[in-house]
C-alpha cells in the first residue's frame, strides 16, 4: 500500500491495521504503523486508538500512555474508546488499583465511561471480594443512566454468591427482571451454586423449579450444584432423582458429578459405594482426576485401611495424574494416624522432592508421631523446617 501514488488516505490504512488487530497480530500492527509515519501519513484518533489498544493487549501499557501524549499532542481529545484500552490494559497487568485510580480521576476530567468499562470494574472487584466498592459503581452506573446487561448482572451475582450475601443476591436478580434484561442458565447457576454452598439447598431447589417453569434449560453445572448440596445433606433419594433426570435430558455426567459422589460417600464412611462409584465413572469413559483420588485416599484412610489408600495412590500415578500436595497430606495423616511414622516419612520425603509443600497439618502431625516412636531428634529438625 505505501508503494502506491498517491498513498492511500488514512481510512484505508485504519481498515488494515483493524483487520490486522482482529488476527491478533498486535506486533504487526505496530511495526505497519511505525512505517506509516516515516512516509508522513497524519494518523487520525482511529488509528491511534487501535496502536494504544495494541499495545494495551502485549502488556505494554506504558507505551500505550505514551500514545495518548500523542493524541493530545495532535489536537485530538481521547475517546471512550482511547480510556476503556488503557483501563483494561492496567487490570490485564495487574495494576488493578492504578485502573481505579485512573478511573476515578477521568470521571472527574468530565469524561464518561461507557457500559463495558463500567461492566470490567465491576468484575475487577468482584473478583477481588470487595463486592461493597462493586455495588457502588453498580449503584453509579444506574445513577448516570445506564442500563447493565446480562454479562454486568451475571458478575455482579457472582461476587454476592461469592461471599454469601444472598438476600442482596435475589434483589439484584429482581432488579434484572425489571429491567427486562432475562436470566438465562449462567445466572441461575451462579446463583444455584451460591446456595448450595450455604447450605440452602431447599432455596437453590426452589430456584432450580423456577428455572425450568421459564424455559430456561440446565446444565450440567447447575445439576452438579445441586447434587453437591442434597449430598451434603444426606438427601439420597433425591440425588438419585436427579440423576436419572440428567440421564433423561441427556446431559452427560461429568468427573464432577462423579467426584462429588464419591467424596460424599467416603465422608459418610461408604467406602465400597464409592469404589463402585470410580468403577462406574471408569466405564462411562470418563478418567477420574486428582480430586477423585485423593477423596477416595481420604475414604480408605478414615477407615484405616491404609494398604488400599497406597493401591488407589499407585493406581493414579499409573494413570499419568499426578498426586498434588493434598495427595501426600492425605497418606502422611493417615499413616500417622495408624502409627506407621517410617512411612509417613517417606511420604514427607518424596513429597519435598516433588516440590510440593506439607500443610501444617502434615507437619505437626509428623512431629507429633515421631515424638510418640521415640525419635525426638528428627521431631526437632522437622518442627526447625516448619518454621
């Protein structure tokens, strides 16, 4: 295009680097707009907005700053566009509390954020738990205007459900209705699972029966929720239920759903159930993972049958997952437990060598039993390392 006479105007070469931008090809779009400039083509605010969001998206946000000196220096005046690639680019970085900040102060400046800017605040603090300083930009939001749309909703859900605040949860999700913007099955999951893990499982039933009077189609996300809480609670027949119904809907069920059965049934000391649980998870084609190992580790070990616990650990390491550090701390209890300190040892050794760290739990333990064999010294170096 720059070889051409006359050159192109400065839209043809925009409709290009955007093209570009769109590939990914952030690079490419800064190297074509550095050339731009040795032939004296006057970029216009289009075009640098695309190179601030370029190098927005390659985590070189100070060079994007240093784009916007330009856009001033040329006369332009940064848009809606300019700040939400700049404020994105801060919490893509990490600099969440510069993004605040620089937020803040633009508001002041008179200029106006748009819905998506708003929208990744909103998640910026949500994400973090601080869910107060989330409903006030919410809050401002609605004050200035602005109508927040499913995705605004759905992660401003998911931060209340995070803490547990569910009765602002329901009035945010009454908010949603009216203001015509309609649930669909990423809220009410959000909201199921939120439930379930306070332990109000009638509540996140009750939701689920409203989700399904909607049209609203679940998941297997929400039935795993709702597995999850009627097993905390012991609600047998019901869990049942719900999986013949996954079955008739046909949503597959996943190592989730499998897991979360097993770990329940080696909690509530079922331990054969739960072994014909993996063998039936196994057979569907579904490979257990890390999770459902070491809750079935932990099964064997509560019930001090510490040779299988090693079998199931063996069996994993067979299967190319690798244990995890709750892995180990499982067996190094268990073996404390049944006073087999030589193997708990090895367990602790092997474990350092994987570079994997013991709990406190592990280590005081440990200490513990092999003050109880009568090995006081290697108590004392362990309870040194602890420290």
């Amino acid at each position: 295009m720059v070889g051409t006479k006359p050159l192109p105007s400065i839209i043809d070469f925009n409709n290009l680097f955007s093209d570009i931008a769109r590939t990914k090809h952030y690079s490419t779009v800064i190297c074509l707009y550095k050339q731009l400039e040795e032939f004296g083509v006057v970029p216009d605010i289009y075009s640098l907005n695309i190179l601030v969001n370029c190098f927005c998206r390659l985590n070189r946000v100070n060079h994007a700053f240093s784009v916007v000196g330009k856009i001033l220096k040329l006369g332009y005046e940064p848009t809606p566009t300019t700040l939400n690639s700049l404020l994105n680019g801060l919490i893509v970085d990490g600099k969440f509390n510069q993004a605040v900040r620089f937020f803040y102060e633009i508001i002041k400046k008179g200029h106006k954020p748009d819905l998506i800017t708003y929208s990744s605040f909103i998640n910026g603090f949500c994400a973090r738990g601080q869910i107060i300083q989330a409903m006030r930009l919410f809050d401002m939001m609605l004050q200035k205007g602005y109508r927040p749309n499913l995705t605004t909703f759905n992660t401003i859900l998911k931060g209340l459900s995070k803490v547990g605040n569910n009765n602002l949860v329901f009035w945010v999700l009454k908010m949603m209705e009216e203001n015509g913007c309609q649930p669909d099955v990423i809220t009410y999951n959000t909201i199921i699972h939120g439930l379930c893990k306070d332990r109000l499982v009638t509540e996140a039933v009750n939701l689920f029966l409203e989700m399904l009077g909607k049209g609203i189609k679940p998941d297997v996300i929400t039935y795993n929720s709702l597995i999850h809480g009627l097993c905390s609670q012991g609600q047998w027949n019901k869990v049942r239920r719900l999986l013949s119904e996954m079955v008739s809907r046909n949503i597959m069920q996943d190592v989730v759903t499998f897991t979360i059965l097993v770990d329940t049934l080696c909690k509530g000391g079922m331990i054969s159930e739960a072994h014909q649980i993996v063998k039936r998870m196994i057979l569907s084609g579904i490979a257990p993972d890390v999770v459902t190992y070491n809750a079935l580790m932990d099964g064997y070990c509560l019930k001090d049958q510490l040779e299988e616990a090693r079998r199931v650990f063996n069996a994993m390491i067979r299967e190319g997952c690798k244990p995890t550090a709750i892995s180990y701390n499982i067996l190094i209890l268990g073996c404390c437990k049944s006073r087999r300190i030589d193997e708990a040892t090895r367990f602790f050794v092997e474990m350092c060598h994987e570079s994997l760290k013991p709990n406190m739990g592990a280590y005081k333990t440990l200490v513990r039993g092999l003050c109880q064999v009568g090995k006081p010294q290697a108590a004392q170096d362990l309870f040194k390392r602890m420290h």
